[in-house]
C-alpha cells in the first residue's frame, strides 16, 4: 500500500473544496471499511485521504414535521438502535440489521453503505483491467459470473452491494447533495447510474460534491414495508438477491406498492413492471408470481446466475405475502 496523506477538514465547505481541487488523488473517507480495502487492493492510490469524520454535525436521525433526516456519517448501527427508524420504516431497520457485523456496523456508516464502490472480484483484482477500470471487457459476461447481474447489464455486469440503498430507494427518500456553496436535493434512485453511463463512478457525484443526507417522508397511514435479503452464507455475507417492499393494503388489495431489487443489477433495481401488475389485485401466491415473472421480462441470465431469476420471484412472494397476514 502506497503512503498517503490525511487531510481533515473542519467542516463540509472545506471538505468539498479539497475534493474539487484540480490536482488528482483525493478521496473521501467516512468509516473507510470499502476504501480501505480498495487501497490495500490497490485499486486506487490516494495522493490524500479526506477525512470526513472531522466534520461535526453530520451524525443524526432527526424528525422533521413531514420527513426524517438522517445524517450520511450516521453509524449504521444508529439505525438499528433507533426506536424511530424500527417503529416507522421497517424495511430500513430490517436492512441495517441484514448487513455487515456488529463492529463494521459500529464503524460503517449511512453514507459509506450508499456509496459502495462493486465487490465484482474482477473489478477488485489488482492484475485484471477489466472494462470498469478502462479495460475493453467484462470479464464476468464470459467468465465466473454465479454473484453478477442479471438487470442493466451491457458493458459492464456488477452489482450494486449496498443494503441500505433498496431499503431507502423503496421509501421515497431523497438524497441531499452539497458543495463548497450550495446544496441540492435529488431522489435517491436518480443518484445512481448504470456503467454505461460513466464506467468510472456509480453515482451523480461530481469532484466537489459530497453526500450530506438523506431526507425520508414520513409514512403514511396503513403503509407497510419490509426487507428480506438472501445470501449465500449464514453468517454476514453481501446480497445474493434482496428485495425492499413498501405497501399500502386494503385487506388483501394491494392499493400501492413499491419494489426495489438489490444484488441483481449495477443500481439498486425498480421493479416498475411488476408494480404496476400488482397495482390494485389481491395478494395471491399466483398473482404474485405472475406480477414477478412480468417484472423479469427483463432479466437476462448470464451462465451461472440464471438461478437469481427464480429468487426474485421467491422473494416477492414471500415479503408481498408476509405484509398483508
């Protein structure tokens, strides 16, 4: 690992000044689980490390009158701990607790887990160029590919590993923008973007900008939500496929619904077709596939991931199911 120095800042205008700077190499750093391991992989070499955990007031859950705000340097463990978070969205509860171990949760924070960068073992092997470090191939599309996508794949076939990002995308929220001078406020699902889109970085974030926070609206009356991930192993292990539902039921009458898919696309993955299915039918096993089975009309199965294609449809029964007993 190539030394580096730590900048820490005093506050986000300094932050967001240090990251635009012109002069390459510069990274920020919140609980630094992901980067870390980026730098001793040596996928990057950091001239500077921003330290963003000198900057003070950015680690909150805080109720607003119509939405709660929640700091990105927010351990997530805070979410798992906050009687708030449990009591209102479920579905992010239930995501913090899937993910990571207790020490990681203790360091790794809101931020951090959105910010992810892929864990594709192509993208993470030093000697391989693959064609998101600026090679000419997926190597994934041919190669050993049982964990990649089976959504949005083109170019470039990761997923993206973050649990809290379906969990949020699937409540509405917004994500909070800032710079040296100004903030901005865009939905969380329009702060990532597909690899053909910019093979270098998954989300909107320019040089200079910084994710401050994520602003949640409040739930409504008779809304429900919940989050069911699968994984490979027992112990903590990432998304083999996940799913974050968000409905509003009228005994079994699906009168709205949301569906956010993680481990199966570059971006946490909309499934709109199947929504738009379910819309306003009764939460039936059959219905429910046939919701899913349209969803994945879209899905393309590499050769050793077709088996996600049958998850997706197992776990919407399940957690669809599960929200109208």
């Amino acid at each position: 690992m190539k030394n580096f120095k730590i900048a820490q800042p005093l506050d986000l205008k300094q932050a967001a000044h240090l990251l635009a700077m012109k002069k390459p190499g510069f990274y920020p750093m919140a609980g630094g689980t992901d980067l870390l391991d980026e730098i001793k992989n040596r996928i990057i070499s950091p001239e500077a490390v921003v330290d963003l955990t000198s900057i003070p007031d950015m680690s909150f859950i805080q109720q607003e009158k119509n939405s709660i705000r929640i700091g990105t340097l927010t351990p997530v463990n805070e979410l798992i701990e906050s009687s708030l978070i449990e009591t209102k969205y479920p579905v992010l509860h239930q995501a913090a607790r899937s993910l990571a171990t207790p020490q990681l949760r203790n360091v790794g924070t809101v931020g951090g887990n959105l910010c992810q960068r892929p864990r594709c073992w192509y993208y993470r092997d030093p000697q391989i160029l693959c064609w998101k470090k600026g090679g000419e191939d997926c190597f994934a599309y041919v190669g050993k590919n049982k964990y990649h996508a089976i959504f949005g794949g083109e170019f470039c076939f990761i997923v993206h590993p973050s649990d809290l990002a379906p969990a949020l995308i699937s409540l509405d929220a917004d994500a909070v923008i800032a710079t040296a001078d100004k903030e901005k406020k865009v939905k969380l699902a329009d702060f990532y973007h597909l690899p053909q889109e910019n093979r270098r970085r998954e989300t909107i974030l320019e040089p200079g900008e910084l994710l401050k926070e994520v602003v949640i609206p409040l739930p409504k009356n008779g809304e429900k939500s919940i989050y069911l991930k699968i994984k490979e192993r027992s112990t903590w292990d990432f998304a083999v496929v996940s799913a974050a539902v968000k409905g509003k039921f009228s005994g079994k009458k699906i009168d709205d619904i949301r569906v956010v898919l993680g481990g199966v696309a570059p971006v946490p993955w909309r499934l709109d077709k199947a929504e738009k299915y379910l819309k306003g039918k009764n939460a039936e096993e059959s219905v429910i596939r046939a919701a899913a089975q349209e969803g994945l009309k879209d899905a393309a199965g590499l050769e050793e991931n077709g088996y996600k294609i049958d998850l997706v449809e197992a776990v919407l029964v399940d957690t669809i199911i599960s929200l109208t007993e």
